[in-house]
C-alpha cells in the first residue's frame, strides 16, 4: 500500500485491532488465548500460563506491526470502548482464575505500555502525521475498514478477531466508504484537537487498567 500512487485507507474500530496488539508480545498472546479459548480449541480450564504460540504465528506478527507503522493517509475513528473491551476481556478470565497474579502484573504492565503507545500515535509522535485519529460519539458494534489503492478496493469486517470477512463488491464497498465517512462527521478529532476530550479518554483507560482486579466493569 506504502508504494501505491493513490489510495485511502478508513478504519473504525471498538477493540483493539491485531496490527497494534502484535506489537505487544503479552496482549497479542491473550487475544489469541481469547480466541482459542471462544473456538473451543483450549479446553475451558486451560490456564493462560500454560498457553504458548509458535513461531510461525508470532514471527509474522512482528512484521505486521512494523508494516502498520508506515501507514500514510489513514483515518482511524475508535469506539470510547477501543481499551475497555479488551481490559474486560483479560478480568473476566481473572475471575475465573484462568489468569495468575503474576500473569495480571505482566498484562496489566503491558496495557499501561500500549495505552502509552496509543497516546503517541494519537499526538502523531509516532506514527506518519499523515494519519488522522478520531474518537466516535457513537457505538461502533464491530471493527471495520475500507482501503482502496490503484485498482484494488476492498471492505475487511471482523465479526470477531483475528480473521475479517473480505468483501470485493464494488456496490458493498461503495455503501461501507459512505457510512465510514458519515461516521466521521459525528465523531470527535483527537489528533491536534480536542484536548479536553482525548486526555479524559486516555486517563479513564489508565484508571480502568490499574484498579482491573477491583473494579466491576
């Protein structure tokens, strides 16, 4: 996409998506712990300790964290959610003693790592200042994105991570373009802007991760 002479890429998501979880090691482990666990590919005592991916399957993810960081031209428009359906994910095995105290120092320590993170993309400190951020002032029910470049336009929906629904209809896409852009219209810009609303949002994350074993979400 980096190499194409014309493209647009916009993205709406409600938890965190793979190509930025992949970048850390512990979360990106969970969220296939999670999802092993929800296929019924673990057994449902299966602890998250005893959970390990192979190489095949964490080496690519390293190369598509480094891809997403060359994203130009891209808007991202996140659900006030985007953290929050993940710290709940990671109580909710807490509870049920599926996750270790020691496991929930290393997740919690990694959350506090990838909220950083996301702050500074967000500021654009570390993604291309091409990129723009938004924060949604509706529900989003899913992660979605549209991207078109030269002759190739596509909609991926993810019904559930790590695998989307790929669609190549142009009519499809054309609809899924017009209401990603319509979304945009009520949501709040955060990269640049609205200081107020992105450092409420960014501290309610924090606060959320640090009291996860207290608090009931």
């Amino acid at each position: 996409f980096s190499r194409a002479k014309t493209g647009e890429i916009i993205m709406a998501v409600n938890r965190l998506p793979t190509m930025f979880t992949c970048g850390h090691e512990d979360l990106f482990r969970f969220t296939s712990y999670r999802w092993m666990h929800l296929m019924r590919e673990l057994p449902l005592d299966h602890p998250f300790d005893n959970f390990r991916l192979p190489q095949n399957i964490t080496s690519p993810s390293k190369v598509l964290f480094e891809y997403s960081k060359i994203v130009k031209n891209a808007v991202f428009i996140f659900d006030e959610n985007l953290y929050l359906n993940m710290i709940k994910d990671i109580q909710y095995f807490y509870k049920r003693k599926l996750i270790s105290e020691d496991d929930l120092l290393s997740l919690k320590e990694s959350l506090i790592s990838i909220i950083d993170w996301g702050k500074g993309i967000m500021l654009n400190d570390q993604l291309d200042s091409s990129n723009s951020f938004y924060l949604s002032t509706l529900n989003l029910n899913s992660n979605t994105i549209y991207f078109r470049y030269d002759d190739i336009e596509e909609t991926d929906i993810w019904s559930f991570s790590p695998n989307p629904i790929y669609i190549k209809d142009p009519v499809s896409c054309s609809v899924h373009r017009k209401w990603l852009h319509s979304l945009r219209r009520y949501s709040a810009l955060i990269s640049g802007a609205n200081e107020n609303i992105f450092y409420d949002f960014m501290n309610k994350q924090y606060d959320y991760v640090r009291n996860i074993d207290k608090i009931f979400l």
